[in-house]
C-alpha cells in the first residue's frame, strides 16, 4: 500500500476525457486518428477494423492502471502500479539521491535537478509503453505483436496524446519501441520537517510538486531501505501527476458476451474437472481467449456482491427493457454464480430466456455489480437482437449513464440508435423545462454535440487495409448517416430498376 496520502481523488466536476489516438499499419487498419468524448462511436462494414481499434484502446488503458481483478479496493487501483521503476534502475540512482537529500536544510526547500526527474519520467514511459503496453496488446489479440502488423508492411505505428503528452511508438522485431517521447514539465522539490512521524507528505500545484520528508528519514537517510522508497515516492508523484485524468477502469463488453455469459459455468466445470488430472494425464489444450473475453469471464465468475453507482439506473433499464430482472445466484465457489431472469414471479435460466434478454444480461451486470463512476464502458454492438423500439430505449440509458460519469464507446450498424442519439443532440438545444413538458424527456435526456465524436471505418482502395475518417457532428443534424445513405440509394436504385424491367415486360 502506497505510503502517501490519498490525495487524488476525484474532483466534483471531472474534465472532460482527453485521450487522442493516431494508428497506422496496425491489423486492417492502414491509417486513423481517434479523440475519445464521454460519447464515442465507431461505424463502418464488417471487418473493418472497429472491434481492433476497440481493443486497442482498451490495451492502452490497461497499461496505466488495471481494471481487473474487482476485489481490489477501488481506493488502491490507481497505486495498484505504484512502482514503475525496476529495481536494478533504482539501485543506479541512489548515490546521486542521496546528494541531492544531504543537501536538504531543515524547514528549507530545495529543488530535484530536472536531469534526474527527466531519467525516471522517460524510465516510467518505457516501463508502461515498452513493457506493459506490449504485454497487454498480446494478451488482448491473444497473438505475438508481429501478426499484428498489416499485411504487406513491416512495422505499425502508435502515437497515443493526452494532457499534451505526445508519446510516438514504433514496432520492430524485438517489440515495441518509443520513437518520440512526451515532453514532461514537472518540479520536484524535497523539505525536511519538524516532525519524527514516519510520514511523508505530498503538497502538488499545476506543475509543482512538494515532498516534504520527516525528520525521522533523515536520520534513516543512510539506509538504502528508506532512499529506495524514495525512490519509489518520487515515481508514484510522477506517475499520479502525469496520469491522473487518465487513468481510469475499462470494461469491454464483446460481441460473444450473450454465448460466454450461458456458458460460463460449462466453462468453469469443465477446467475445475479435469483440475484433479494435472501432471498425471496430458490434457487437451484449452483453447486461446483473447483477454477482453477472458477478462470477461473472469468478471462473471468472479461478480462482487457490492452494489455500483449505477445499480438504480440499471433497475430502471431492466423494467422498461425487459420487463423483468437479472438475478445472481451465488452456487459454488468455483463454478461462479447462476444467471437468471426474473419476469413477474418465476425465475427463468438465461439459455430459456428470449435473445433480447441474454443480449443485455451482461450490460445489467456490469452497470449493477462492476461498473464505477469515471471509468470507460466499450460495447461491441449494443443494439443485436433489439427490436427498433428497444434501440431507442438503449440509446436513452446510454444517455443517462454519460450524464452520471461513465464513458462509452460503441461499434455499430445501427441507423435506429444513431437516428435517436441524434435526437438527444438536439434536445440539447432545448430549454430542460421544456424537454419534459413538451417532449415527454427528462431533464438529463441530451447530448451536446462536443461530447460526442463519431468515426466511420471505410475501405481504402489505395491498399489492403481500412482508413478511420471523423464524421462531422453538429447541433442541427446530429451525426452524419451518410454511410447508410449510401446503402438506402443502392438498394432504392436496385428496387427502381427491378420495378422498371417489370413494367416493360407488361
């Protein structure tokens, strides 16, 4: 547990999220720049590279602070990675700290020199770049990052902006590389205190940061013990400031979680039965999960019984959505708890209830047991098997859990949910009193078009690979549709044509 006091929690009114993209030569994708809102959106044909950009995102979140495992304290996941600095790293350090501490007059400040906060800030971008972001992009894509490489090219390209912070990342054969690292500016300056508690204290301002030591470590200050946690306090500064308004928790919800969810407990009895046979008989090969699935089995087995902020809101989704609740049913320790859907007084397993039902089943646990405030929400296809009608109900709740701190992304084929969003952008414009007494809205039921940002993935005819193009979004025609424009002309066309030749045979 970190040894600092927790003093980055989460202001009233958060920012905006600010986290910028730019892909080339990765997977489908030939080239693309992504700025994520409270609200983003992916469009596009099958197979063009939505579902990648997704998981990409999600693996760059994961590198900064992990969602899982859920039995973490939600207190301690933003120092769950407190030390980036290696060891060995730190090791090295030591007799140029212990300078700069012997230097310290009591009840006087003294500044760290930029040169030594310059070697620890690019050591902690390579260890969560280099290190962490390759391991969590192979453990996603459940493949070795040189099959992620567009075909026909040699190496991709990462550019990942945030804060300001611009940080370029070059594949090449022994992995994941920084081409360009970001321009940190941060002051770090050590006070000693009158004070023999072995705490030490941390005062930050815009680019400011105070680390004010107790008097008990500096007669500890030759004991490399104590100049390691330091070191280890001064990456923890550095890394909260640097990373605070970005790192936060990422579900991801996949397109196979409706099958995943009615087979879980196969899943769980068929391990935990071959369990005894280890080392004794050679085993099958359990198949390869990609780790947004894993992590989504994991999550299901493993469903705290603590209620989330967004418990409330997801009763009010179930009644209207399904008439009905999902139920958690804790069974066996091992095999994870049953699911089942709860319509009027009878208790429905989850493989007997409708499509409609299994498909949301997961968003209802992950809103009622998983999913706290200011994290980041990716759902692929929230709209299958939904009725038109059901689209538009989604599209309102999804609506509702933006106005209370989640962050979405979504791919979609959807016209219907866009069609809606679109109509809450256009509420925006309207007085609150007047969305609820004229259209029958709440007075929370809009978008402002600035918190929207909406990309379409289209083929590029130049190569073998998809290019990403931001879709304009204004207040008085929402998001573009002009993707699906294009199919309602060609099948118009296709129709006038058929109808055409009709008439002339008769």
């Amino acid at each position: 547990m970190s040894i600092i006091k927790e003093k980055f929690k989460r202001k009233k009114k958060e920012k905006i999220f600010d986290l910028k993209i730019d892909v080339k030569d990765f997977g489908p994708i030939s080239s693309g720049k992504i700025k994520l809102k409270p609200l983003t959106l992916f469009i596009g044909p099958n197979n063009s590279g939505k579902s990648y950009a997704s998981m990409l995102i999600h693996s760059i979140l994961e590198s900064y602070v992990p969602t899982f495992p859920t039995d973490l304290p939600r207190f301690m996941r933003r120092h769950f990675f407190a030390g980036y600095l290696d060891r060995d790293f730190s090791l090295q350090q030591l007799s140029e700290l212990k300078g700069i501490i012997g230097n310290i007059k009591e009840n006087k400040e003294i500044d760290i020199p930029k040169n030594f906060i310059k070697k620890i800030i690019k050591k902690i971008f390579e260890e969560i770049y280099e290190k962490r972001l390759s391991e969590e992009i192979i453990r996603s894509y459940a493949c070795p990052l040189n099959e992620l490489v567009r075909v026909g090219k040699k190496t991709f390209e990462l550019g990942i902006n945030f804060n300001s912070y611009h940080t370029l990342l070059v594949y090449q054969k022994n992995g994941v590389k920084i081409k360009k690292y970001p321009r940190v500016d941060i002051k770090i300056k050590f006070k000693i205190v009158e004070s023999y508690r072995p705490i030490i204290n941390v005062q930050e301002s815009k680019n400011e940061i105070l680390i004010e030591l107790s008097r008990l470590w500096r007669e500890r200050e030759s004991s490399k013990f104590h100049h390691l946690q330091i070191m280890d306090i001064i990456s923890e500064v550095c890394v909260s400031h640097i990373f605070k308004d970005i790192a936060k928790p990422c579900y991801y919800l996949p397109a196979a979680r409706s099958g995943i969810l009615q087979g879980h407990r196969a899943l769980a009895a068929s391990i935990v039965r071959k369990a005894p046979y280890v080392g004794i008989e050679r085993l099958p090969e359990i198949p390869k999960f990609s780790g947004v699935v894993s992590d989504f089995i994991s999550s299901i087995l493993t469903l705290p019984e603590e209620k989330s902020p967004f418990y409330e809101l997801a009763k009010d989704f179930e009644k209207e959505l399904i008439k009905g609740e999902i139920l958690v049913r804790p069974l066996d320790e091992y095999l994870g708890p049953e699911i089942k859907y709860r319509f009027m007084d009878t208790e429905i397993p989850l493989h007997r209830a409708s499509s409609t039902v299994s498909e949301l089943a997961p968003l209802f646990l992950y809103l009622k047991y998983t999913i706290d405030k200011d994290s980041i929400l990716i759902i692929e296809e929230p709209e299958a098997h939904l009725h038109p009608q059901n689209q538009r109900i989604l599209a309102k709740f999804l609506v509702k859990m933006i106005r209370n701190g989640l962050n979405i992304i979504i791919t979609t084929h959807s016209e219907y949910l866009l069609e809606q969003l679109n109509t809450f952008i256009l509420l925006s414009k309207i007085k609150p009193k007047d969305r609820k007494e004229l259209y029958e809205y709440t007075e929370e039921d809009f978008l402002k078009p600035e918190e929207v940002a909406a990309y379409v993935f289209e083929y590029d005819q130049s190569g073998a690979g998809n290019n990403i193009a931001e879709i304009d979004i204004t207040e008085e025609d929402g998001i573009s549709q002009e993707e699906f424009l294009k199919i309602h002309e060609a099948l118009y066309e296709e129709a006038f044509r058929i109808r055409k030749s009709l008439n002339n045979k008769d």
